[in-house]
C-alpha cells in the first residue's frame, strides 16, 4: 500500500507540478510526443536531475538512497533493454505464476533476447518490474507494441497488482479508450502544464 | 666497444625515407602525408630538445628541476590521453582522470623501482629517473588512453542496459560492471601482448639502445625484463584507477547515469 506525492516538482519542460495519487488510485497521463511525459517519469524515478521533492507515502526521496527509491517506485520506460543474452538471466525466479499470466511458460528462460519480438520484450520487461515487488508503478505506454489479446492480458494484471498491493499507479497512454478503462483520474500535458480533465 | 656517432647527414638520410614516404601518400592519395610529416618534425625537435635538457640536468642535477621536468612529461601525457578520447569528459576531468591515475602508477612504480630494486644513490639520478619514468608514463598512457576510451564508448552505446538496470533498484557499480571489465581488459592487452612478443619476434626498444651503447647484452637483458614488468604492472594499476575514477564520474551524487558529463569531439 503506498502512495505517491509530488510537490513544487520540476522538469525541464513542465511547470512546477504538485500532484497526489492515492495509494491504489490510478491517474493516465498523456499529451502529443515531446511534451516531457517521459521526462516526468524518468524524474520522478530519480533518473534525471529535477527540482522539488517527490514522496512514497510520508517519505521523501531524498531520505532514502536511490536504489532504494527506485525499487520501490517502478519505472516501465517504452522501450526495454536487456543486460545479458538471455532471458532467465534477467529474473531471479521464473516459477513466479506472473510469468504464465502473461503468456510465457518456463521454456522462455533459455530465449535468447535478440531473437524476442517487440511485445514478448515488453511483457517480460513488465514481468522484470512486477516481480521487483515495487510500491508504485510508472508505466510509460506498457501497450504499444501489444496486440489486442496481450494488451488486454496486461492491462487486467496491472489491474490486479493495483488492487491487490494498494499502489499508485500512473500510466501514460495516448488511447482514449484505454484511459478511460485502466484510471480513475485523467490528466493531460498542454504548453508544459499538468492539466487534470475533465470528462462528462 | 665504442659507440659510433651520428652526424648530422647521418639522420638526414633516415630523414629522407620518412619524406619519401610522404611522397607516396601523395601518389596513393592517402591524404595522411600532412600528419606524417608534422609528426616527425615532432619528433626531432622534441627528442633533441630533450637530449640537451638531459645535458644540463646531468651536470646540475637539482631536484627542483628534475621535478619540474618529471611534472611536465606527467601533464604532457595527460594531455594526450585526453585528445585520444573521442568522448571525453567536459570540463578539468577530461586531462584530470587520466592524469590523476598515471600520476598515481607511474610515479608510485617508478620509485618503487628507484629505491626498492636498482637501489640509486640518490634515487634522484637523472640517469635513471627520467628514462625509468619515461618509458612507465609512455607505456601506461596508452593502455590508459585505450581503456578510458572503451570505458565512455560502451556507456554512450549501452545507456539503456545501466539504466535499465538503475531502475530496477541496481547500484551504479553493479549496473557498469561488466562495461568496467570490458574497458580494463582492453587496456591491458597491448602490454600483455608486448610482453608475449618481446625477444622472441621484437627486440625492445630499450635493450637495442642498451646493447648499441656497448652495454653487455645480458645485462641489457635483464633491464629490459624488469622495465617490461614494471610497464605491466603500471599500465595495469594505472588503467584499475583511470576506470575506477571514470566510472564513478559517470554517476552523479543520486547514482544517475550522467553522460551529459561527456563531450563529443566527433
């Protein structure tokens, strides 16, 4: 259970932002390409250099280290990447039932990553992230590459983290239809501003 | 056995090979005869300009000035590893890294070598302690310039592999350990080939220089095994540090991977 705060939070292209999201709550996030979205997310991961303070709950980033902050809020970027050829050589433990909901089985260890298409990486790049028990998750469009069936598999087991650990949730997507099925709360990125929407 | 000297039509005459191979990169439109020549105008005057600092200091064997010398082939070298970096770090740690860590190898080793095993009375002497350290700092900068290369290029190119780990909760030294590895193996392999080679299909440079100037050929033998292995182990430590130093200014304070740090000389 865990949620997440922001305040006086600063990016290179966005104004100041100050933002809750309650812990289980999801928010979507979206706003035409080169707007700063991922540039927000990276920040709040603490990959880039940002002003302000971010928060899991009651503590702040700069309280703890930042492996330690960036355990627990997860980062899913759009695009994965791989340290090693393998797959199995990227999880500590395969036989997580994680794995079999999203569509793969034990045999998938031994892949090599070069030959994986676009959606087996990022599901399993998902798998990686879950299975790193994070408190929050920040997904930046975990369903592009994704056909119908698979974005439907991902979409209802994010679904089931939220639920089931009370996280916080935000998820960048340009499809209006998904934002409507997977958030609770809709914002949008407009002339480097966090507008919330309003939908009728 | 005396050494025979070389007048100055003697080494006009070497000259004349290295012009007529400008010539041919002429011909061949190599387009490298530019370079070949400035490098060995370089060459001369920095070697003769030398042989006559070496004159004086061997007659005025002052400390302060032997220090001076020492210093000024310490940053020369330092400026070298930077300009062979294509992506250098910005800023005083593009000349710093390289520096601080031939600094701490090449010195360290030589007087390790001074004191500990030829045993110069002082360990001062001109004679020994600027060859000595020349041929350390010559030798480790390489190996340095190789490594600290290797090191910026694969964290340019695998950025998505440090940081992909970095999000998952990795610290900074697991994220770039293996592109550490990789970067001090590679500086280590010259050497390591050199001393595979050496006597066997090269003569080093040393001995031959040892054994024209009359010296007994064993005994320049086991000068050049002790250099080969000082270079080793300099070359060696000094790359460990320069990569340490590196891989640790690619980081900031929050453990980000900051390769805005480096700068592109094209």
């Amino acid at each position: 259970m865990a949620s997440l705060r922001l305040e006086a939070f600063e990016t290179p292209l966005l104004e100041p932002i100050d933002l809750q999201v309650a812990d289980g709550e999801c928010i979507s996030l979206s706003g035409p390409s080169g707007c700063g979205k991922t540039r927000l997310l990276r920040a709040i991961a603490d990959l880039d250099p940002h002003q302000g303070e971010a928060f899991i709950d009651d503590s702040p980033q700069s309280s703890m280290s930042a492996p330690t902050w960036r355990s627990r809020v997860g980062l899913l970027p759009a695009e994965s990447f791989w340290w090693a050829n393998r797959v199995g050589d990227h999880f500590t433990d395969m036989q997580d039932p994680l794995i079999s909901d999203l569509g793969f089985d034990q045999a998938c260890q031994s892949w090599e990553i070069t030959r994986l298409s676009s959606g087996e990486k990022q599901r399993l790049s998902l798998a990686r992230l879950l299975l790193n028990r994070p408190q929050i998750l920040l997904l930046d469009e975990p369903t592009a590459n994704l056909d119908q069936s698979n974005s439907t598999r991902v979409e209802s087991r994010i679904e089931a983290w939220r639920r089931r650990h009370r996280s916080a949730v935000i998820w960048v997507t340009h499809d209006q239809a998904q934002q409507a099925r997977v958030a609770n709360r809709h914002f949008q990125i407009k002339a480097g501003k966090l507008q919330e929407q309003v939908w009728n | 056995m005396e050494l025979i000297q070389l007048s100055a039509f003697d080494l006009a005459l070497a000259a004349c090979l290295v012009i007529a191979l400008a010539g041919l990169s002429v011909a061949l439109s190599l387009g490298i005869e530019r370079k070949l020549l400035i490098a060995a105008t370089r060459t001369v005057v920095q070697l003769t300009l030398l042989g006559l600092v070496l004159k004086v200091l061997f007659v005025q064997s002052h400390p302060l000035l032997i220090s001076l010398l020492a210093l000024f082939m310490l940053l020369v070298a330092g400026y070298e590893v930077m300009a062979r970096q294509q992506r250098r770090f910005a800023g005083i740690w593009g000349m710093g890294v390289g520096t601080l860590s031939m600094f701490i190898s090449s010195f360290s080793v030589t007087l390790l070598a001074l004191n500990l095993i030829i045993q110069v009375e002082p360990w001062y002497s001109v004679q020994y302690l600027i060859p000595l350290l020349g041929m350390l700092l010559g030798n480790t900068m390489s190996g340095i310039a190789i490594a600290l290369d290797n090191l910026t290029h694969n964290a340019w190119q695998q950025r998505g592999q440090i940081e992909a780990r970095l999000m998952l909760g990795h610290a900074w030294q697991t994220a770039i350990q293996e592109i550490r590895r990789t970067a001090l193996r590679s500086g280590l392999i010259p050497i390591i080939n050199a001393m595979a080679a050496a006597g066997v299909v090269s003569l080093p440079g040393m001995m031959t220089g040892q054994i024209l100037a009359g010296s007994p050929p064993f005994e320049a033998a086991k000068y050049q095994i002790l250099i080969m292995l000082l270079i080793a182990a300099g070359t060696g430590f000094g790359a460990t540090a320069a990569v340490w130093i590196g891989s640790r200014r690619l980081f900031d304070e929050r453990q980000r991977l900051r390769l805005d740090r480096l700068q592109d000389t094209g």
